[in-house]
C-alpha cells in the first residue's frame, strides 16, 4: 500500500474515532465499541511496555476503559 494510503486510512480511521467519542459524551453508549477497537492494540502496548507481569494486562486495560467511559460521561 502506497504511504498516501496509509495516511488517508490512517485520517478516515481518526475521524472515526472522534465522531465515536463525540456520540458517547451526547449519551449513545453503543459507539463505545468502536473506541475499543480503535484503541485496544495501542492501549496493551503501552501498558505492557510498564508493566511487565502479562496477568495484570487485561485488569489495566478493564480499568484503562472504564475510566475513559466514566470521564466522557
């Protein structure tokens, strides 16, 4: 794929994101997915970058979450 490709998907998949947070602070809980799915990967790899016990991953990113979900509120 060329990089200008990269790029466009890369601004498309932003603006995605943003529209997601926007229906979440104006109380559509269902758009909650799509900042999950958006975020996940790079949300575990800061996490795993200080934490290094794998079993307290997954706990992080629940609390990671819950934290955002309760401060767009």
């Amino acid at each position: 794929m060329k990089r200008t490709e990269n790029k466009k998907q890369g601004i498309e998949g932003m603006d995605e994101l943003l529209q997601a947070v926007e229906m979440v602070k104006r109380g559509d809980d269902s758009y909650f997915h799509v900042i999950y799915e958006k975020t996940r990967g790079m949300a575990l790899a800061v996490i795993r970058k200080y934490n290094r016990d794998q079993a307290d991953h997954e706990d992080i990113l629940q609390e990671t979450y819950l934290k955002a979900y309760t401060h767009m509120g």
